[in-house]
C-alpha cells in the first residue's frame, strides 16, 4: 500500500532509527494480524516522529504558561514548576506507548470479531459447499456478504490471493492462518488444509465444523445467561436493596444528631456521585462481559 505524506515524512527522518529498534522487530506479527497495511520500520518510524511533535508542542506550551504565570505571579510552587517541566516527557511517552500497544489492540479486536461471526459464517459456508460450490467460490460469495463482519474481510484476503496473485486454496488457507489474529479460525483452516492435502472430503468437513461451532456457541449463550442471573441478584442487592437502606439511615441520623448540614452533604454525596457511579460500572461490566452475536 502507497504510503501517505505524513509515513513518508516519518520514514524519510527516522526510518534508519526505526530500523535499528528491537521494538520495530516485534511489532510485524501484531501489524500483520491487525491488517493495518503498514511495515514495521514505517509504523516505528511515524511513532517517534508523533512522540517528537506531541514534545515540542508540549514545551512550548508549558514554556510558554511557565512566562505568562511568572509574569503574573511572584512566585511559583516547586510542584506547579516540575509538572510544566515533566508533561512534555510524559506526553510524549504516552503517544509512543499508544503508537506500540495500538496493534495488539486493533488485532485482539479483529480476533474477537471474527470469533464472534465464525460459527454463522462457517453454516454459510457448509450451506455453500452442500450446494457443490467450489472453495474459491465459497469465499467470494462470504467476502460479499456484509452480515459476516470481519469474517467477510478474512475471506476477500484469501479470495485475492486466489485470484490476484494466482495461489492455489491451500497456499492462500496457509497465508491466512499466518494473518488472522484469532486462534479458532487459524484452527480451523488448518484442518481444511489437512483435509484437502489429504483427500478427506471438504464438504464433511464444513458440515461437522459448522456444527462444532454453533453447539460450542450455544453453551456460551448459556453460560451467559446464568452470569446474567447471578449479575441480576447481585445489582438488586448493591443499586436498589443497599441504596434504599442507605437513604433512610442518613436522615435517621441527621434527626440524631446536630449535623444536620454534613448528613445532607452526605446524601447529595451518596445519590448524586455514589448511585450513578454504582449503576454505571454494573452497565459496563454486563457489556464486557455480554458475548456478541
């Protein structure tokens, strides 16, 4: 893929610096899962290049509130001055940590979306292979179909390599096992690859896997549900049960006592601040944990 004018300016300024990096080395596998279309020593060269202009606009920044306050105060407190000083490094860490975690998470990601349409998109492709289509075939018509996600990209890349660079289905399966980030779909185009090379019969064997899948998807489904139960009891208890028992001892103890004015700073406290957050992490911990479908 051509390269834009910010990647070509990066590679042009640290692309040797970017080269001679242990961290440039690692990065190709979570690149290449995360079908980002970039080279390491690229990507490298482009996060010290970012790092370097988040710094310089940092310290020109800090530099510049470091005049303006000295201008307007007398004096400033050793910490006001060490976090001017400190935060174009920090700053510049954090974007260079970004640029290095970004991969793995885009990969993970990729991993969990394919995961999450495998077992629909291999009943698509038993359904397909019943039918007498052919392998090539199968994964033209999935890189077209919309409803299969990340699944649907999966298949055009192998599609491609069919048709664009003239690979047979077992080298294009073999590159798609080195390039797919999720574990379950390299598993299962290796025994497609097994299957073929050794004369086993494809159409059986989409037909088992599809069934595989969706008998392994439907125990997760259950699983969930009974999270989902236990989740249940354990929200009536610390949003509605628990904060009701609350609400009525902090009046009972402004009654009690002469505080009257910190109880119901207490109160403000507990149902402005202390519930919303209570009902937030629960709305995130059942999203993260809510397998998707």
């Amino acid at each position: 893929m051509a390269l834009n004018k910010y990647q070509k300016l990066g590679y042009k300024w640290f692309g040797k610096i970017a080269q001679s990096l242990d961290t440039t080395k690692k990065l190709g596998e979570s690149l290449k899962t995360a079908n980002m279309h970039v080279t390491e020593d690229v990507y490298m060269a482009c996060a010290i290049l970012t790092s370097l202009l988040v710094f310089i606009s940092m310290f020109s920044f800090s530099l510049t509130l470091f005049i303006v306050l000295s201008l307007i105060k007398t004096s400033l407190s050793i910490g006001l001055i060490i976090l001017l000083f400190l935060s174009p490094f920090v700053l510049a860490g954090i974007s260079y940590a970004y640029y290095i975690m970004k991969p793995r998470f885009v990969s993970n990601n990729r991993a969990r979306k394919i995961d999450m349409h495998l077992p629909y998109a291999l009943n698509f492709i038993a359904a397909m292979s019943s039918a007498g289509v052919t392998p090539t075939q199968i994964f033209e018509s999935l890189s077209r179909q919309d409803i299969y996600g990340e699944m649907k990209n999966e298949a055009l890349l192998i599609y491609k390599d069919i048709t664009l660079l003239g690979k047979d289905i077992i080298s294009a399966m073999k590159d798609a096992m080195e390039r797919t980030p999720s574990k379950t779909f390299k598993d299962f185009l290796q025994g497609a690859v097994v299957t073929v090379t050794s004369g086993g019969s494809l159409k059986s064997y989409f037909s088992t896997k599809a069934e595989q899948f969706m008998r392994e998807n439907k125990q997760i489904q259950r699983k969930f549900n009974e999270t989902l139960a236990t989740m249940a009891e354990c929200y009536v208890v610390a949003a509605v049960a628990g904060p009701l028992v609350i609400l009525i001892i902090i009046p009972l103890m402004a009654f009690m006592s002469s505080g009257g004015g910190q109880t119901m700073l207490m109160m403000y406290f507990f149902v402005f601040l202390v519930l919303p957050i209570i009902h937030m992490g629960f709305i995130m911990i059942i999203k993260s944990m809510t397998p998707e479908v």
